[in-house]
C-alpha cells in the first residue's frame, strides 16, 4: 500500500492546516452567527468545511474532519433535547455523528465521476445539506412524537421555506471562500496546474490510518 | 473477518453505531460519556477565546471608524446629560438614605433578596438552529453547582429573562435560551392578579425570535403590548422578572387560545449575562441558640 511511501513532513503539515481550519471556522461560527445568518440561519461554516474536505481529499479526510469538527460543535454548541422523562438535557457527540456522516457523504458524492471538479463541489454541497436538513426534520418528527414534545415541530412548508432555502443559499456562499482555502491554501494543493490530488495519489485515501 | 476490518465502509458503520450509542446514553441522566469531550474543551476553549476577543477587537475598530462622526456626536450630548444627571443625583442621594431607613422600618423586600447574582460572559451561541445552546464562562468551580432537575435563571443586564442554565462542568455553563423549543416559564400579566399562563418556546416563532404563550384561560383578555414578567409558579424563576410584551392574540380557537410575546432580551447581541442562584437564609433558631453559648 501506498502508506509505507508516505510523506511525514505533508501529513504533519495537512493536521495542522486542518486544526487551523477546524478551530478558525467552528469559533467564528460560534462567537459570531449574528453576521453570518440570513432569514433564521445560520451560515454552517463547519458543515460546509467537511463536505468539501471530503469532496476535494477523499473518505478518510472527510471522515477525520468531521469526526474532529464534530467534537468541537459538540463541545462549543451541542444541542438540548427534550429527553423522554420531559427533561431538556444538553446531549453529546450528534455534532460529531452528523458531521461525520456528511463528511463521508461529501466524499462518496460523485468525486470519481466528475474528477473533484470545483463548480461541482458546490452541488456535493447543496445535495448533503439538503440531506442534512431533511433527516434532521425527519429524526425530530419520529423524536418529538415519542416524547409528545410537539415545540420542535414546525410544517414541511415551514422547514422548506423558513429553513432549507436559506440554510442552501447560506451553504452555497460560504461554500465559495471555503472552496478556495482548499484549494489554494491547503492542505492539498492544485496550483501550478495541476488538477491532481497530489496527497491522495502519493500517500492513498488511507494515510490518516498511518499517523 | 481482517478483510472485513480493512473496509473503510465498514469501518464507517462502526463508527456511526458507536457515535449513535454515545448520543443516546448521552441523555442519561449523569452520564459518564460527556466527560469523553472534556479533553477537546481543554483544547478548543482557549482557542475560541483567542477568535472571540481578535473578532471583537476587529469589529471594534471598524465601529470606531465607522460610527465616528456619530460617536462624537453622542459624547456631545452624553456630555450634557452627565451634567443634568450630576444634578439629579445629589438629590437623589438624599432620598436614597430615607429610603434605607424606610425600608428597614416597613420591611420591604427586594424582590430578589434571596439570590445570589453571578456575572458571566457568553462563550459561544448557536451554531445551527438544532445545534441551540450558548456557553459560559463561569462553572462549578466558580459556585455554579447544579443538582438534577434543577435551574438557574438566566438574565440580561436590564435583568430581562434570557433563559435558563441546565448543565455545568468546572469551568463553564451552558443555557437553554428563551426561544429553545425546551423551554417553559410560567408568565403572568405584569398587573396586580395578572393572567397566568405558560410562555414556552417554539421552532416556528424561534426564527422571528418570539416565543409563544399558552395554557390562556379562554375568559382572559389578552392584548398586544401587555407587559409579561415571571410567575413564579413552578418554584424554579422568582415572581417578577420580565420576560417580554404580547405582540398579537389568537382567538380562533376558544379551547386553545394562545399568545405570542416579543422577548425584552436581545439574546443575539448579549456579552454579558447574570445567573440567579437562590440561597436559603440561616434559620433565625440556629443563631439563636448559637448566641448564649459565646455569652
């Protein structure tokens, strides 16, 4: 396997630029969503983050990404339920289950077939929010209905309208900056040129398991 | 079954049964799985707190240039109201003694005499509209301690309601704000045997930042603009503090007639934020029977 071959200096620096990342975006996302919302939302920086790491750098940089981003969002903002005694309690590691999922999902989204191509990174991002979205209000209804907890609920039209549409056109504009961080300022770089993942053809989609 | 272990399908499975079970037991009353996430919080706390206060300076400094003229405009007239105020408060200083006096004499209580109040700072806020609960940097450790099935409350310096606190690790809290769909406070009309009714929170209401009022007595005449503050029913929120104003009234449904309130609190722009701990006052028969024995 390619993994013996693999460059320790690349992959040092790929962890650092991807903490740098992580902590940069999921801190500006937690200490200022007044300026990065729109209509109820907010723009979902680290989200969006992880589909693309996927997107650009293969499963297990989706994976690792978001299983790390995942962590921090719990850590920073995890969400309250209301439990099945009636309690709300504060819960732990959906951050790090939900963007995990998606990191993957950002990986496995036609990134053969369309080379990893940019514009098309846009789409992998609008498709895992849709999804995102969707099993969210999905997973509420089949949670709220086992507690009889009926204030999480609002109508599909509601969540189409007041909450998918804004939350995609928030993702597709923070997708763009994110999108050229990648590309441009690493961790994998495509300038000079070359539209090959240098990373991941040298060191295999496998090189995290190595570290 | 190695073949099966070297499957990154498979593996991602195994990592998604396993992040499930922790979320799950995670609702477990006292459950041991959150403290896993204590060695990221030692990390990415300071972190944040680096972007935090680099943000604000930053957005500081753009304030400064571009709220400059109005800024020195302001100070011109914050310059006068100082001068008018100086005036007002010699007097007042007077009237302030005679109250101390007259409140002793008449045994007036302040209304939240038995609180402790704790000044805190807001970490972080929402990150998605599931992803709901804003941080604190104040904990256990700072006399923060909280049992199960209990909560603070949770005010803004105008000492509006903000929400409540309903966990705590050593060093910081994290509060259900007052549009969390979890959220419930019994409310009344701020006038003497004000309506009562339960203002809780709603996902629909949560993004025009309202909460709804419900549990309305269909006899009770409701109108926009009245003033609701707590209850204190429910024992968990003192009587008295200000929740917010009626902005409109349903009646189409005599059996569910339901209100919804406009909170006081800009929960988005808060820095600072006050926690109301309750303290119980030493039983007068403990100091009694204390004193004849230093006699």
């Amino acid at each position: 396997m390619s993994l013996v071959h693999a460059n320790t200096k690349a992959r040092i620096r790929k962890i650092v630029v991807y903490a740098v990342y992580i902590i940069l975006l999921s801190s500006l996302q937690v200490s200022f969503p007044d300026k990065l919302g729109f209509a109820g939302q907010t723009a979902d920086l680290m989200f969006v983050f992880v589909i693309l790491s996927g997107y650009f750098n293969g499963f297990w940089d989706g994976a690792v990404v978001g299983f790390v981003a995942g962590l921090v969002r719990d850590v920073f903002s995890p969400p309250a339920i209301v439990g099945l005694d009636g309690e709300v309690r504060v819960t732990a590691f959906i951050g790090a289950l939900s963007l995990f999922a998606a990191g993957i999902a950002g990986s496995a989204f036609f990134t053969k077939r369309m080379h990893r191509n940019v514009p098309f990174s846009i789409v992998a991002v609008l498709f895992v929010t849709t999804c995102y979205k969707v099993l969210g209000f999905l997973l509420i209804l089949g949670w709220s209905s086992l507690t009889d907890a009926k204030g999480g609920l609002y109508s599909p039209l509601t969540a189409l309208i007041y909450s998918l549409l804004p939350q995609l056109l928030l993702n597709a504009i923070a997708a763009i900056p994110l999108i050229l961080l990648l590309r441009f300022l690493g961790p994998v770089s495509f300038r000079g040129g070359s539209h090959r993942d240098e990373i991941v053809e040298k060191q295999g989609e496998g090189s995290w398991l190595e570290i | 079954m190695k073949k099966l272990f070297k499957n990154k399908w498979f593996i991602a499975l195994l990592v998604i049964l396993v992040l499930t079970a922790f979320a799950v037991l995670s609702l477990v009353p006292g459950s041991p799985v959150k403290k896993l996430l204590q060695p990221v919080q030692l990390v990415t706390s300071p972190a944040q707190s680096i972007v935090k206060s680099a943000g604000d300076t930053l957005s500081d400094f753009w304030s400064a240039i571009t709220d400059g003229i109005a800024i020195r405009e302001e100070n011109k007239a914050l310059k006068e109201q100082i001068a008018d105020l100086r005036y007002h408060l010699t007097q007042n200083e007077e009237a302030a003694l005679r109250y101390e006096e007259l409140k002793d004499a008449l045994h007036i209580k302040d209304m939240f005499s038995n609180y402790d109040i704790y000044g805190a700072s807001i970490l972080s806020r929402e990150s998605d509209e599931w992803f709901s609960t804003i941080r604190l940097n104040v904990g256990s450790s700072d006399g923060i301690v909280l049992e199960e099935g209990n909560s603070y409350p949770v005010l803004d310096v105008q000492m509006n309601l903000v929400g409540r606190v309903i966990e705590t690790s050593d060093t910081e809290s994290r509060v259900l704000p007052l549009f969390h769909e979890g959220f419930a406070v019994a409310g009344k009309v701020n006038a003497v045997n004000g309506a009562t009714f339960m203002v809780v929170g709603d996902a629909e209401l949560k993004r025009q930042k309202l909460c709804l009022a419900k549990d309305i007595d269909r006899d009770v005449v409701l109108e926009p603009g009245m003033q609701i503050v707590t209850s204190g029913d429910g024992g968990l929120f003192p009587e008295g503090i200000p929740i917010g104003v009626i902005e409109t009234v349903d009646y189409s449904n005599p059996l569910e007639v339901t209100a919804t309130i406009r909170p006081y609190s800009q929960i988005g722009k808060l820095e600072d934020v006050f926690i109301m701990i309750p303290y119980v006052e030493e039983e007068p028969e403990a100091s009694q029977n204390a004193a004849p024995a230093g006699n």
